[in-house]
C-alpha cells in the first residue's frame, strides 16, 4: 500500500523538476552495473593479457630468486631490491588499474552523463544522525538491496558449485605436473568460471537498475500543486507582472506624449478619441500617426496639443477610422488620403505655417 505522502503524487516530473534532482546529484544509477562492469572488464583483462602477465610474473620470480644471494644483506641493498621488484610489478598491473579505471568511469558516465557536483564534497552532519542511521538501515531500500545481495551471493556460490563439482577430477590430476602447467590449468579454470558467474551478473545488473530506475522515477512524482506551483514560479507572480505591465503603458504613453508637441493636427471624436498626426512632405509618402488614445489619454492628448498650439480638428468619422486600423508610427491608409488632405489644408489655411 502506498502510503499517504505519496498517495498524492501522481503526475510525471516535469523537465524542471528532474534538471532540479539532477544539480541534486539524485539520478538513477544501479551499483550492480559498476560492480559488473569492473568484473566483465577484469575477465576480458585476463583473457587477453593473463598469460603474458603469468608469464612476466614467472620471469621476475625466477629474477629474485636468482639475485637475492649476491643481494647485501643491509637496509640499503633490501630497499633497493624491494624498490626494483615493486617498479616491476606496479609497470605489469598498470593496464590492469587504467582498465578498471576507465570501466568505473564509463559505467558511471552511461547511466548518469556527465555529472560534477562540488557541493557533493561539502559534509552533511545530517549522516551522522544515529536516528537517521537505524532508519536508513531499515527502510525498504536497504531491504531490497539485503535481498539483492543475497540472490547475488546464492546464484553466484550455486554456479561456482557446479563447476568445481564438474572440474574436481581434472584438479586432481595436477597432482603430477609441474607448476607452470598447474597455473595455467588453475588459471583457465579460474576465467572459465569468472566467464560463466558473468552471465547471472549481467542479469542481477539489468534488473537492478530496472528497478532503480521504477524507484527514481517514484520518487520523483509531483502532486497537481506541485506542478501548478511550478508552472506560477516560471510564469511568475501575476500582480508582479500586471505591475510590470502597467509600468511598461506608462512608459509608452509618456513617449508617445511626448510626440504629440510635434503634430500638425489633433482629429478628435469630439471627446471619447484623440489621433495626433504629422506631415512632413519631404520626409514622408503620406501622414504619419504620432499619438491616439481613448478617454484619459484622449483628453491628456488634447491637453498637451493645446498647450504647444496644435490645432484640434472635430471629424468622428475620420478619428475613429485612424484609432481602430493605424497604429502608432505607422502611416494612414490609401482610403484616408483625401479626408486627411483636406483637414490639413484646412488647418494651414487656419494657421499658416512652414511645410517642409
């Protein structure tokens, strides 16, 4: 039975949720796919390389055997033997550790990419709770990981079994050969079992991480609020952005006030709408709008054209056809040219004034 926190959780992550668990450092990864990597690339090693590093192995035993007498029995002279003898055997197992150093990395790499977290190097005194340990030891999780060791450990040993049951007579008839034979037969065997433990790996491996990716996946799980929380944050606080908004029409109407000194003309509804306008015939194909508004703005327009002596010219018909079809900056359309002509000719016969 699930319980109740997690009752509510029905809906998938979204994108943010998991790139959020992700800088987290909490993805899906299975320890068995590491474990069974390293062990893979470890048999693949050895049956490559294992008789040549057996054979180097032999040679430098036979070395020390053959050097420890002339060897000086003193401090310096068992340094320095030890010292040669290390060198040896660290060049010999070198490929060895880079091969299991790049199958750690790699098997990590696959199943989360690329991954950095500095603040997972930071301390978490949070684990060293002794309350939080007992409870870690006995969650589900540490459970299912119990049960998986076990099942790892009784097909592993239940292998194992067989084979040296079928292998126990050859064994015996080592008895008589020398030591190199007697090696390599351990040796081959020893591959053989590695190769035939490897097939029950790669299925505990892949039905491991199956299951850590069902429960990464659970746990991720978001309530409807959740979602509708995260959807406000990316949208971000209504009145925030209606403020914003409002801001932002003050700003436009300030300019576009301040537009309106330069005007030629002001068409007026009389009093609901105000269109502003401007003709400069060298600089323009037809008159330009320079400000428009209803109401307020309307009654603000006509304010400011009377302070800086623009002439306000009555039409209805002609102010609501330039405030619903031109926008600011733009010029009127075609089927205005004549109506518009003639309210400029009569505005500069009624003031006369350079046209440029």
């Amino acid at each position: 039975m699930p319980s109740a926190y997690e009752q509510g959780r029905t809906e998938a992550a979204t994108p943010r949720r998991r790139q959020k668990a992700r800088e987290e450092g909490h993805v899906a990864k299975s320890r068995e796919v590491i474990s069974t990597g390293l062990f893979l690339g470890t048999i693949l090693f050895f049956t490559f390389s294992g008789a040549s590093l057996c054979q180097q192995m032999v040679e430098l035993s036979r070395q020390a055997l053959t050097t420890l007498e002339s060897v000086e029995v003193s401090p310096a002279g068992v340094h320095l033997l030890f010292g040669d003898y290390l060198s040896h055997i660290t060049s010999m197992l070198l490929p060895l550790f880079l091969t299991i150093f790049v199958l750690a990395l790699a098997t990590n790499v696959l199943q989360t990419g690329f991954l950095l977290l500095p603040r997972g190097l930071a301390p978490k005194f949070s684990r060293l709770s002794p309350w939080q340990g007992i409870q870690r030891l006995f969650s589900s999780q540490s459970l299912a990981e119990l049960c998986k060791s076990l099942l790892k450990i009784g097909l592993v040993g239940y292998i194992a079994f067989l084979f040296i049951a079928a292998e126990v007579e050859h064994f015996f008839s080592l008895t008589g050969q020398g030591i190199e034979d007697i090696a390599w037969r351990l040796g081959s065997s020893a591959l053989r079992l590695g190769t035939q433990t490897s097939y029950a790996l790669i299925g505990i491996a892949i039905l491991d991480y199956a299951f850590q990716r069902w429960h990464y996946e659970k746990s991720l799980r978001m309530t409807l609020q959740e979602i509708k929380e995260e959807k406000r944050q990316e949208e971000g606080n209504p009145q925030i952005k209606a403020r914003i908004r409002s801001l932002m029409r003050e700003m436009a109407r300030k300019r576009m006030m301040e537009e309106v000194p330069k005007a030629d003309v002001v068409v007026t509804n009389p009093t609901h709408l105000a269109v502003a306008l401007q003709y400069r015939r060298q600089d323009m194909l037809a008159p330009q709008v320079l400000a428009k508004g209803a109401g307020y703005v309307a009654e603000r327009i006509k304010t400011v054209a009377q302070e800086h002596a623009v002439p306000l010219v009555e039409n209805k018909g002609v102010a609501q056809s330039l405030f619903k079809t031109v926008e600011i900056g733009e010029t009127i359309p075609a089927t205005l040219y004549k109506v518009v002509a003639e309210i400029l000719a009569y505005v500069y016969r009624l003031k006369p004034r350079a046209v440029v």
